[in-house]
C-alpha cells in the first residue's frame, strides 16, 4: 500500500475556535469550506477539521469517548505551556518536574480533544 497523503482529521462543533487554535499551535493557515477546514503548514495539508454539530467532547483518561490524541516535541516546555494556554487548552494533567530531562503534560484543545506537549 502506497500512503500518498496522510492528515489528521478532528471532528467539531465549532470549526472556527478548532482550525484557528490548531493554526496557531502549528503556525499555519486555514482554508475554510462551509463544513470543512484544512491546516496547511508551509504550504502544505496537515489536518483537516469537519463540522460535527453534535460533537461530544471527549472525557480525559477514563471516559468515553477518547477520539485521539496527538504527541507534540517541544524544545521549551515552558514557553510552550504558556502559548497552549493563551490559545485556549486547557491543562489536563500537569508533569511532576518541568526541569527533568524527557517528560510530557497533556492538555485539551478547545473542543475537548486530548494533546501532549512533550520534551526530551
């Protein structure tokens, strides 16, 4: 099987608030259909969002239902938190020591979908 095009698809109630905080978290652009919004990130296709009116957030880490969730490397944890924030996440759970080596928080973008802002 030959991948030609691989993007990660999120389903939301509010197109808008998802493609843009995404946007920002990604540095990327929004293409905006009525029912659809594509993330492109240097010109390119990274993730794509589709109008789901009866979206139902998803419950962190036991409820249902856990949809996905994305790993993202950052080289300032700090720093990265402190964005995430401003942009709308919302802190899930914290790390026990911001100043080890390797670790990871998980947060939750505007629609409720899981995220992991991860060093080392």
């Amino acid at each position: 099987m030959e991948i030609t095009r691989r993007i990660t698809v999120f389903d939301a109630a509010d197109l808008e608030t998802e493609s843009a905080f995404w946007a920002s978290i990604l540095g990327g652009t929004v293409e905006r259909e009525d029912d659809w919004h594509t993330l492109l990130v240097d010109g390119s296709s990274q993730m794509g969002f589709q109008l789901a009116p009866d979206h139902v957030r998803p419950e962190w880490p036991d409820g249902t239902p856990q949809q996905i969730h994305l790993d993202l490397y950052v080289s300032d944890i700090a720093g990265a938190h402190a964005e995430a924030l401003a942009l709308g996440a919302r802190l899930l759970q914290a790390a026990d020591d911001l100043s080890s080596p390797e670790g990871f928080q998980v947060y939750a973008d505007p629609a409720g979908h899981p995220f992991c802002l991860c060093w080392g």
